[in-house]
C-alpha cells in the first residue's frame, strides 16, 4: 500500500508525536475495506507510540484519529492519499500533541463555536481540498464541539451522486450542503459568522507601510518594507490569493515546477520570518489619508493607521452574467479542471472561453471527461498557438467560435447549455453534465469607489511608474492594477515596485 518513501516520509513526521495515538478501523470484508485496513496497519507499524484498535463508524471503510486529550472526532472515509496524504499526517501530529499553526485570534474564534458535524467530499486529485480538510480538523483539534469527516468521493460515489456533488472540496455541516470550492479557516469562520473581535486590533501601530491583500504582489511588498527596515502589516481575508488556486507553475525563474499553495506557503514564512504583521480573517471596508497617515477601515470596524499603504487586493474570476452561472456553482458550474475534472469522468462537458486558460482548461478535461466542447465568444481563438496545436490534436474535443452562450440550465444541477450562432443568429442546445468557465479575471477594487483613488473603465487602480496612484501616501500592485499583463512574477514585481515607491516616500518626506 504505502511505498518506503511514503513511509520513511511517515516515520519522520511520527518522531515527531509527544503522546500516543489510537487509530480506530471502521471496515467490512470488500476490497476497499481491505485497502483501508491495510493503509491503517501499515501506519500502525511505523511508531510505538499509534495504537490500533477497532470502531463502528457510520461509515465503512474509515478509520477515526483520536489523541489522549478531549478533542472533535476527525475520520478519514476512504485511504488519504495524494494531495490528501499531507491532511492525514498533520491530523496525526495535531492528535499526538503538535500544537496547530494557527494564531491566537483564530484560535480564540474556534474555541466560541457550538457543536457541529462537518463532512468534507473531496477528490484526491484535488489541490484545494487538503485546505479544507486541514481547516476542519484543527477546528476539530482545538474545540471538541467540532467534529469532520472527510470522504473520498470515489470511494464514496453512491453518496456524492446522492447529495449532487458535482465539485470538490464540498463541505456539508449536520447533513446540509454548507460551502463549496476552496476555504480557509478564516473564511469558514467567516460563514460560520465567527469575527475576528474589533479588540483584537486596538494596540496596532502606525505602520510605516501597511500592505492590504494576500497575494504575491502583497507577500512581495510586504516583504520589501520589511527588509528596508521599517515596520510593515499586511490585512487579508486569508494568504495566498488566487495563487493558492493554481496547481502547476512552470513560469517562475528558478522554479522548474512548483505548485500554488506550496509557493504561497514559502512566502509567507518568509513574510512571517521578516516580522511582518499577518493580519488575516478580515476585510479593508474603505481607505482615506488623513494629514500625515492613511485610515484603513476593517469590515469588523475596526481601524488602522499607516503612513503609507500598498493596495494589492488582486483578482477573481469574471462572470459571463447568463441564467444558472451562480445558481448551478458546484452543482456543474466550475472553474478548476484539477480538482473537479474528475467527477465528470466519462461525461461531456463544456469549456466557456478560448484564451489560454480556457485551452488549457479543454486540453486537461479531454484526458478524463468523453468529450469537451469550447465555445469562444470571437471569431477565433486567442490562446497560444502551441495550446492551439495540442488541442486540434484531440479526438474528443469540438471547438465552437462565434458562440454566444446565453444560459445553463438542468433540474437541480447542469444539464444542458444553450449558445446563439452569432453569425446565423440560429440557437443551439448541448447536452453536458457540467461547465467551466474560463474568462478571465474581474480586479477587486468595488469597495475602492468612492474612495477618490482613480480607477479605469475596467475598474484597475491607475499607477505610475513607482506603483503610487493619485493619492499621495497611496500605492498599488498586482492584478487590482492597471498592469498589462497578468502573471505571478508580474504581480511580485509591481508589490517589489510599489514597496520601493513607499519606502522612497518616507525617506523623502518624514
């Protein structure tokens, strides 16, 4: 079952546990049962300090983690495995006495919650799950009000289709659908609606930079203030940004290849090394200078106070506006083929959009779905030629330009989409179970409106050549700009830029 690797790799972790661990086996006699007992009873083998003892859970195959001190149950139904094999081990360690990396605000948030029952139904394939999965456990960990489950939905495909899982991570509280995609502790805590106490911020500094966004144009800004020596914050909902959606990164000078969530984690230890202040679980509502320093409203209303701040708030995924876009989202409407291509697997589906990430995005889906159809809005696709190469190469994939697509429809979930022929203006129906939608991003700047920090018709911070904006004290980086292009290395080297610009600022003037 488990390679030495995986074992070596184990058995490092488990040198690790202060107090024993007992591993509680949920199984019947079937093949999946016997791959899970012999999954446990390998694991079992690599410590003195786990123990293995059997249980009746609700569910079968699964196996329960319990440490010595009172804490939620945390099951895994199914074998943790690929992106999952990381939650597995950390919710060892975490029973066996590691204390969770989470700060003293976030903890104090989890601690106030009442009792309740999550599921997690996940792909193993799927990069974004493992956070929620972690999210939940250390939830689970630190209140034992707080129980979680997490299911692999291939495992447990009667159940998916039962609940009409048509994307992972899907988590369900008491039995009902709570969330969908990608979380973080904080924006759990968010629905949940646990906020981070106005007190909390109270004692804060004036910074001399403080940087508003989580993404690598924040992380690198914030990172620059730091080594210049002045004092530096930075405000997010959570870290990473929408970085932390990507799984492959081939772009990066020195990187070969790495993946979203793991980059984003190297910067913010480095953040976190260089003594920035990680303020995450909260929103900017409004920013105004005020004489010699700049006001930063929180949406707990909370304030804070910096002699100059770095806007990097980034991007999100554009809407198409058409019936059922929101409506169907997780119900057939998705936008990661890495962690919901799999549950359409023998199914067709269809890809909205023709610039590269929608290509790449069809290229990906023929691998695993019966058939992808693209639909582009122009008369030809915009995506690389080398893309353009790969996917006319594929048997199972129908390119469809000039294709207005003007509304999903289905009964619960997808099940068909409907596109006008924008040269004929004759309608057209397919036949598909789910739909991605790769158009391109949208900046976060809406809550910048009425701030007097001038905007394009696109709705991009305007900035000039050292990322200052119109507003003295005010800077800008990343995606939320007016930057051409829209790249990780782009978006680090602007929050290099505007950080420098900052820095430039209060040497001059303070």
């Amino acid at each position: 079952m488990l390679d030495n690797n995986l074992k070596n790799q184990l058995a490092q972790y488990f040198d690790l546990l202060q107090t024993e661990v007992t591993i509680g086996l949920s199984a019947h006699n079937d093949e999946n049962s016997k791959k899970v007992k012999e999954f446990v009873e390998e694991v079992a083998a690599l410590s003195d300090k786990i123990s293995l003892v059997e249980k009746d859970l609700a569910l079968k195959p699964s196996f329960e983690i319990k440490g010595p001190f009172d804490h939620g149950q945390i099951i895994f139904a199914g074998l943790p495995l690929g992106h999952e094999f990381a939650s597995f081990a950390l919710a060892m360690l975490q029973a066996g006495g590691v204390k969770p990396k989470v700060d003293k605000s976030t903890k104090s948030r989890i601690k106030g919650l009442g009792q309740a029952n999550f599921e997690t139904i996940v792909s193993l394939s799927c990069h974004n799950c493992p956070d929620v999965v972690q999210a939940l456990n250390i939830m689970a960990i630190l209140n034992p009000e707080i129980n979680h489950t997490m299911i692999d939905g291939s495992m447990f495909q009667d159940l998916a289709e039962d609940r009409d899982v048509l994307a992972v991570p899907a988590i369900f509280k008491d039995g009902d659908f709570f969330e969908g995609g990608k979380q973080s502790i904080d924006s759990i805590l968010d629905k949940l609606g646990s906020k981070v106490d106005k007190d909390d911020f109270k004692d804060k500094p004036v910074y001399d930079s403080l940087v508003i966004g989580g993404g690598p144009a924040a992380a690198t800004a914030a990172i620059y203030a730091a080594r210049k020596g002045i004092t530096a914050g930075i405000i997010a909902s959570e870290f990473g940004g929408q970085v932390n959606e990507t799984l492959a990164i081939e772009n990066i000078p020195g990187f070969k290849y790495t993946e979203g969530p793991t980059f984003m984690g190297q910067m913010q230890d480095q953040v976190e090394f260089l003594g920035v202040d990680l303020m995450t679980g909260v929103l900017a509502n409004s920013v105004e200078k005020k004489d010699d320093k700049v006001e930063v409203i929180l949406d707990n209303g909370a304030k804070l106070y910096a002699k100059t701040i770095v806007i990097a708030t980034g991007a999100r995924w554009r809407l198409i506006g058409i019936p059922g876009e929101t409506e169907f989202r997780n119900k057939g409407v998705a936008y990661c083929t890495h962690c919901d291509g799999p549950l359409f697997k023998g199914k067709n589906v269809a890809v909205i959009g023709g610039g590269n990430s929608g290509v790449e995005a069809a290229i990906d889906l023929a691998g695993i779905v019966k058939h992808v159809t693209v639909l582009e809005f122009l008369p030809e696709l915009k995506a690389d030629e080398i893309l353009q190469d790969k996917l006319n190469s594929l048997e199972n994939v129908t390119v469809i330009t000039n294709a207005q697509t003007t509304g999903l429809y289905g009964d619960g979930k997808v099940e068909s989409l409907e596109y006008t022929d924008r040269i004929t203006g004759k309608e057209h129906k397919l036949d598909i179970a789910g739909c991605f939608i790769q158009v391109g991003l949208i900046p976060n700047t809406e809550w910048l409106e009425n701030s007097g920090i001038e905007l394009s018709d696109r709705g991009e911070i305007i900035t000039k050549n050292d990322g200052s904006t119109n507003i003295e004290r005010i800077y800008a980086a990343g995606d939320a700009t007016d930057v051409l292009f829209k790249q990780i290395v782009i978006a680090a080297g602007t929050g290099a830029t505007a950080a420098l610009g900052a820095y430039n600022y209060l040497m001059v003037n303070e």
